[in-house]
C-alpha cells in the first residue's frame, strides 16, 4: 500500500460504518472456541425459529440454525449505534480493542477503495486518490 494510503487511525471508518453491519458464521466460530464472550455478548444473532439472543451462550452446534448476525447488540440484544470495541487513546489515535479477532467484515473494508463519495472524501488516507 502507498504510504499516502496508509490508515492515520482517525476512527472515522469505524465510527461511520463500525455498527449496523452484518456478520458470517465464520466470524463466530474462533469467538466461540475462545471462549470470547466479551465480544459474542456484543452480536445479535436470529435463528431459525425467528428467536433473538445475544451470542453470549452460542455453541459450535447451534451454528446451522443461525440466519442472521449483527453488530453489535448490548448485553440485553438492543441494537447498538456505535461499536463497543471503538477505542480512542490519549494520543488522540482510535484503537480496536478486539484488532486480532476482529470480524471479516471490519478485515476486508478499505475505506481509500470505497465508492462511497462522501465517506471517501472523510478518509485521510484517501487524500491523494480521491478527485
Ligand atoms: S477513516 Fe481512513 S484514516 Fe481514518 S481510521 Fe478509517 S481508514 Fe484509517
Ligand atoms: S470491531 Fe474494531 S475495526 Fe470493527 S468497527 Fe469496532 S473498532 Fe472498528
């Protein structure tokens, strides 16, 4: 990645698009076998059956009747408008406190590659590429 691309840890992206989004069973499966609850408490899950919980008690062989995942809930499964994982540290820089476990969906969103004009144009590290 070009230097001019590199994230200046702004926090905009996540505090943007860090919520309202949609998980895949494959984001739950290392959280369950780690026994993350920090974080499963965090995911609103649907099942089959159209109940709703929270993650915090998914196991591995409840994953075939999950049909919709969401982050993030608070412990209670109410939709959250922020992410709970959203650091921002005295020196001003925003940190992901689950960095090493975070979901795909956070891994693979490159705000410098968005076609998103408004957000794009938010991103400090979209300041040379964007017209
Ligand atoms: S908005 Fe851009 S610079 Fe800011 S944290 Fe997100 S990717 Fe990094
Ligand atoms: S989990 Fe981490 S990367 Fe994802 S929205 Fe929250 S703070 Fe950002």
């Amino acid at each position: 990645m070009p230097e001019e691309q590199d994230c200046r840890q702004c926090g905009k992206c996540c505090e943007k698009w860090g919520w309202d989004q949609k998980g895949i069973p494959e984001d739950l499966v290392p959280w369950i076998e780690a026994g993350r609850t920090d974080i499963l408490q965090h995911v609103g899950i649907m099942f089959s059956d159209r109940k709703h919980s929270t993650g915090k008690d998914l196991t591995l062989a409840d994953l075939s009747r999950v049909v919709r995942i969401d982050y993030w809930v608070n412990v209670n499964g109410g939709m959250l408008t922020y992410c709970p994982f959203f650091f921002r540290a005295g020196d001003g820089k925003v940190y992901c406190r689950i960095h090493l476990a975070k979901p795909a969906v956070c891994i693979g969103f490159t705000p410098w590659n968005e076609r998103i004009r408004d957000y794009a144009l938010n991103c400090p590290a979209c300041r040379d590429s964007i017209p």
